[in-house]
C-alpha cells in the first residue's frame, strides 16, 4: 500500500479514535497511539503532546479508568480501558461523526 500523507484531526476527533482504539480492550498509552497509526494507514500520527493530555481529558470526565500493569516488555505502563460512561459516548460520537461525513459529502457531490 503507498504512504498516505499525514493529515490533521478536527478538534475533537482524537478523543472518539482513542475511545475507539479502547472499545477492543485495555492498552497503555503508547499502544493506542499504534494502532491509531496503524489502522490510519499510517496518515494519524499521535504525538505524545497531544496523547497524554486526551487521556487525562477522557479519565477526568469518566469516559475510561486507569489501572497500573506490567506492559509486554516487562515496564510498569498505565493502562487505560473504556468505563460504560465511555463506551455511551463512544456510540454519541460515533453517529455524530457519520452523520458529518454523510452531509459533507452531499455537499461535495452537488456543489
């Protein structure tokens, strides 16, 4: 697959792809960021400036927990995991999310 070019996150679009990422179960901060990348064809980039400070955000509104863990490479990591408060919001920003796709790309096809 050809490199995708980077592209920058509307404010607010880290928070679902973190819940997201976390939907499949607990990982420690930089794991999310991973798989963030990976499965962005490498085009979303988390930076550990902007990860860290989301995490807090989203532990701070009850949205996930963390718990302290031994990460595969034997490190004490803190690992974060989806709270039911976080997997509701998750659902909300979900369909929000489609339904501005969806309008955009009416606007796209007619204008």
């Amino acid at each position: 697959m050809p490199p995708t070019t980077r592209i920058e996150l509307p404010q607010g679009t880290l928070d679902l792809l973190i819940l997201r990422t976390l939907n499949a179960g607990s990982r420690h901060g930089w794991a999310i960021s991973q798989l963030i990348q990976q499965n962005s064809q490498e085009a979303v980039q988390v930076p550990q400036g902007s990860l860290y400070p989301a995490l807090h955000r989203l532990e701070a509104r009850a949205w996930i927990k963390a718990t302290w863990d031994v990460s595969e490479n034997n490190r004490k990591a803190r690992f974060y995991s989806l709270t039911a408060a976080g997997r509701k919001q998750l659902e909300r920003e979900t369909e929000s999310w489609r339904r501005l796709v969806a309008a955009v790309g009416s606007v796209l096809e007619t204008a």
